[in-house]
C-alpha cells in the first residue's frame, strides 16, 4: 500500500470540567443513551423516537409548530438552513450585528443573494430596539428580519419580544438565533411570533454537539413553498427535508440521519422535561447569581450590563497583568477546567464562563472560583 | 407555560441486525468510545485527536493529500461540500448518472450553478467509459467530471480508475462518490488521481452516522483559492474549514465539532487500522461468496452482473409473489433484521443486502439467509 498504516491506538479524552461556551457538561445518562445499539433512520422504532424528539423540542421552544426538529449538523447549518430557505435573492434583510454570531448572520444574508440592511451595536450591549424600528421606517420593502437572542460571544442578551413584535408589525418574517438561550432562558416562539429559530444542542441541553434544533412557523413554510427560485442548498432544503421529519408512516429517505446522537439528544430533553423549563431557567438565574457574588469578591467585573445579561454566559474582563492564553492553560492542565476565550474584537480582553445545562452547578461554581482564585494569585 | 410538558421517558432502542445498506452494525468498542467524556472542540488533547483522525483517514483513503478530514453531517453535506467549492456558475459538469445517488449529484451542479452535461446508464450497470470518453470530445470546455464509485441504490461499482483517467486526459476535476466504497473496495484516491471525494461513517468504517470523511487534492484547493465568486455555503467553505482543520496550533474556531461522534469515527478508523485494508477488502469479498452461494442456493438472483458487483451491496431481484414491505416487515419485527428496499426505479423490485464493515461477518450471513429462507417459504 503507498499510504502505510498508522496503527494508532484507541483515544482515551481527559476528564474535564466544562465551563466555555459550550459544550457544556454532558450528564453520564445522556453519554449512556447514545452508546446504545445503533438501529436504521427508517426503523419504526426510530421513527417513533423522532415523533418524541419533535414532540420534546416543541416543548423546549414553546411553541405549537408542527416543523420543530434537529438538523443533522451543527448550529451553524441550523442557521444555514434558515436563511437559505427564508431569503430569496434580492429580498431585504434587517440584520441586527452585536457580535460575531450576528455577523454569522450578515454572512449568510450575502451568500444567499440577500440585500443585507445592519443594524450594528456596540459588542456587550444588547440590540437597540429603536434602532430596528428606524431601520423599518427606512427599508418599508425589508422582507426578513433576523437577530441573535443571546449572543454567545459576549453574553448580551436582546429583547426578542419587542424585535418580533416590530417584525410583525411591519409584516416581515423572523429569524432568530437562540443557540444559547434554548433551555436557559425563556424563548417562547409562539407568543413572541418568531418565524425561524435554530439552536444548538451543546449548550443549555447539555448534550453533545453537532445537532441543530429549529422551528419554523407557518407563514415561513409559505415561504418556502412559495419560492420562485430553488434552495441553494440540497442538504438544507426544508422541501426534501420536510419528507423525512414530517409525521410519521409517511416518511421518505433524505439523507441518513445521525442516529446515535439523536438517542442522546432524545435523553437530553427528557432530563429537561423532567425537570420542567421553568425550574430550568430559574436554576440559570440562581447559579449566575452565586457565580456572580463569587466573581464580584474576586474583583472581577462583567462586560454585559446586568439588565442585558444572561445568566448562563459570564463574560468578565481579564485583569490588567494576567495574560489570557497561559491563565486558561493553566485552568485546563492543572485543574481540568475549561473556560472561554473571548472571541472576535473581544479576543484576549475577556473570558466566557458558561453555566449552562448540567454545568449550571454549585459544585462546578464552586470548583471554577476556587480554581480562578488560585490561578490569578498566582 | 402554554406548551405543555410531554413528560416522556428514555428511549430503549431494539437491537437490531443490521444488512441494509447503512448504517452497518457498529461495534461496540464504537459505541464504547462514543459514550467517553465529552471534552472541548478546541481542547488541546481533542486537536491531537483530529491529527489522528486525519492521519487515519488519509490511510483509509489511500491519499497523502493534507486536507483530508470528516465532514461534520452525513455524507449528503460531504457531497455538498465537494459541488459548492469546486463548481462555479458557469461551470461544465460532466455527471453520471447510474442511480440515485448519481442523481443527486446532478442536483448538486444545478444548485450550484453549473452546466450539467449528463452521461446516463441503466440503473444496476455501472458507469460507460466510453460514453464519458464522447461526452469529454463533445464538451472539450467541461471543468469537472463527477461520478459514484460504488452506486449504493443499486450495488454497481464503476471503473473509477479509468474515468479519473480520462478526466486527467482532458484537465478536469474530479469528484467521486466513495460513500459505500471507502473500506470496503479499494478506493486508491493518490493513484487514481481523484480531486475530491467523500465518503460516510455508517457504511464500511461500521460508525454511527452522521459524519462524512472528505479529502481534497492540492489541485481541487487552487481551484477553490482561484475561485471568482465566493462559495454560497458558509457552513461547507472550505476556505474557512480550513482553518479548524488545518495543522495543530493554528486552529481557528469554525464552528463546534461533534465530539462524541468523532471519538467514533476515531475508534472505528483504529479498528480498520488493526485490520488493515487489504484484510478488511479480503473479508468483505469473502463474505460476499459465502452470501452469494446461500442466494444462489434460494434461487435468487442478482442485480447486478458479476463484473460490476460490489462486495458489500448485494442487491437481488424479490421473487415473484413476494410482498416486499410485509416480508422486510416481518424480518424486522420477527427477526430484528434490517436489509433494504429499492431505491427510486427499482423500489418495490429489490432488496439490498449490505454486507458492510462489521455486518460482513459468517454469523451475520448464517442468520440473514436462514430469515430469508423461513420469510420466503411463508
């Protein structure tokens, strides 16, 4: 053979703690879940499981839309599969832009042919509703509106309630990314009116990552379907995509879908239900408070101001003399704990500390402050 | 809260025999490695992981080719990845079209704005090379030539070394399916002189689904480096995944890897590495004669001529008188085994046997042809 055999061994990963922004910790039954037997995208028994899984995401979106499912990728194909099944080219998008994953947005109302109006805002801060009612005054042909709920990269949260509301008014479709919010805060779909969402399952679930949970309304599979010119993408058209998800005994092969990952995200929704999302959400609050009271007799201070911020991503300011790289280095080798870098214009300046899903913990609250004690002391 | 809690519980899978066409059984050192800690996608110890995964692909491959790494979605994504990079609009496709899959590809070049030139066969018999031969002198500005090595919906394999032959003749690109080959039958990327393919986890590697390994050859990076117009996926650019996936140290975030899911396909890729390829292609024509002979013996009949026959696909006529839903029904719910209906033109008319990766196996064939027997003499 010309390419010779590496013979390398089994790969055993460290255990750590995970306190970035994502993936959080992933609890031992959800791990457990998706070692069990592997069985065919079109076995019934797998199809019933789908109908619990689109059933359990309806839940954690709160909303009724019959299309809530996960697409077999990351978040970022979640969004993809927003926008090119949402904008046409030549359709006007208000994209609000308060950090790197609204920039995601932007990127994607390009690449679709989309005529991108920005809305920009200080990174930290959350949108300015006012600012995206301007934008409304002046783009009266806008068709799309798209914002990040919670934006990861800073910790900011928006006030989706009053951006959908705007949306409606003016009569456009919303896309919302909820990547970090679903599960720890309060996203309601259906009283707020959003149009599109799309999530990612490493973060507030808890699960591992490379599923992307989405909802779209009715008046957004209009859309689609009234489109005059085709999704750009095959993978991601929700047209054939919607013969696979659609309600059971009817279903027509798409593509193969990831079904070991899909027991664990299964798992890891039924751990939501069980514990009930408001108990859920109110579990965020009250660990970013205890963090918060923790960091504060630290000195260290937030970037995100306490009216916009969320609970389940703490993004402080590095301490003048610490230097970034070799303080969380040593976070990881010494204490197994991993926490975020800052990303984007934020680089080297700040460090995310998530407290989502099963990390959202007095134990892991109490093992990161002890560990950046030592750690800035030194 | 007005969407109400489904309360559900964890979901057992059966455990099935898988002899479909994907995914194949998994081992369960794979869903071992599948249920270890999830640790962080920039996590130094998972970059070592990538190395490795990278490494062991490459031998799968049979490609010393730098970019060569799975693609975080099924093998639908790794398809898409390939089209959107290395077609521009305007670009002559040379596609052939055998099956399904072929098919595919062909919607791929419309949605990415190339200029199909379609070289059709009869489903079941693989690729004509004389036929791509005429369609090169007809089309002398074609840029890319695309095919499927191993036709998954019917079981025919293709000549892909004279095909890429004649696609280096005549200067072009070229892009293959491997999906069902890569581990299975030789897929000899570096000696056939392959541009781009892409492959699946839950085929021949035995993984669970849902990530689809890809290689580039440095030909297939100038061209997307060259490109005019930027690549309308964000989440497939290969200009971006580049940088993720690229050498140790330098990685930039792109978006978040499937952890767990590529400790599979990490252990899965040992697994063959144990083996060795040349075992593993042994094997998987071994337990095709034995299955064969046992078909033989029932009096059923191949798809596809012995020439083109892959070991690993085994497609056959359903006799006459069979009802194919009930009888593949009753093997599922009596038997616990998987094999697959046909697929576009022949659904209703075959079966496809897999006999892929871990489900290539003497009591994996003992089994299937003694539940055929008893279902067929029902």
């Amino acid at each position: 053979m010309p390419v010779n055999n590496p013979h390398l061994k089994p790969f055993i990963p460290p255990q750590r703690v995970l306190m970035g922004p994502g993936p959080s910790d992933v609890p031992q039954r959800i791990l457990d879940a998706m070692q069990r037997p592997t069985i065919g995208h079109l076995d019934p028994a797998f199809q019933d499981m789908m109908e619990q899984i689109k059933s359990l995401l309806r839940y954690a979106f709160q909303t009724e839309n019959p299309l809530t499912f996960p697409v077999s990728a990351p978040g970022s194909a979640g969004m993809e599969m927003c926008f090119v099944n949402l904008v046409e080219p030549g359709d006007k998008v208000i994209a609000c832009i308060n950090g790197v994953f609204g920039g995601r947005m932007l990127e994607n109302v390009k690449r679709t042919g989309g005529v991108p109006v920005v809305v920009g805002d200080e990174w930290g801060k959350p949108v300015t509703v006012s600012k995206v009612e301007q934008a409304f005054r002046d783009n009266p042909d806008a068709k799309v509106l798209a914002f990040v709920h919670a934006e990861t990269s800073t910790g900011a949260q928006s006030d989706a309630k009053s951006l959908a509301a705007l949306a409606q008014k003016n009569g456009v479709l919303t896309i919302m990314d909820c990547v970090t919010s679903l599960g720890g805060t309060p996203v309601l779909i259906d009283e707020w009116g959003i149009d599109a969402a799309y999530s990612g399952s490493q973060k507030c679930l808890s699960c591992t990552p490379g599923l992307s949970p989405v909802t779209f309304s009715e008046r957004a599979i209009e859309k689609v379907k009234a489109r005059k010119t085709p999704v750009q993408s095959w993978f991601l058209d929700l047209n054939l995509v919607l013969g696979y998800w659609q309600s059971a005994g009817k279903r027509t092969y798409h593509h193969t879908a990831p079904i070991n990952p899909l027991y664990g995200l299964h798992e890891a929704l039924v751990i939501l239900s069980e514990e009930g999302l408001e108990n859920a959400w109110a579990r965020h609050r009250a660990m970013h408070e205890k963090l918060k009271a923790g960091l504060k007799d630290m000195g260290l201070e937030f970037v995100v101001e306490e009216s916009a911020r969320l609970p389940q991503l703490n993004s402080i300011w590095i301490p003048d003399g610490v230097e970034d790289a070799s303080a969380r280095s040593t976070l990881l080798t010494e204490f197994n704990l991993e926490i975020g870098a800052g990303l984007g214009a934020l680089a080297g300046k700040v460090w995310r500390i998530g407290l989502m899903g099963h990390s959202a913990r007095q134990e892991n609250i109490d093992f990161c402050l002890k560990a950046l004690r030592q750690v800035l002391q030194a």
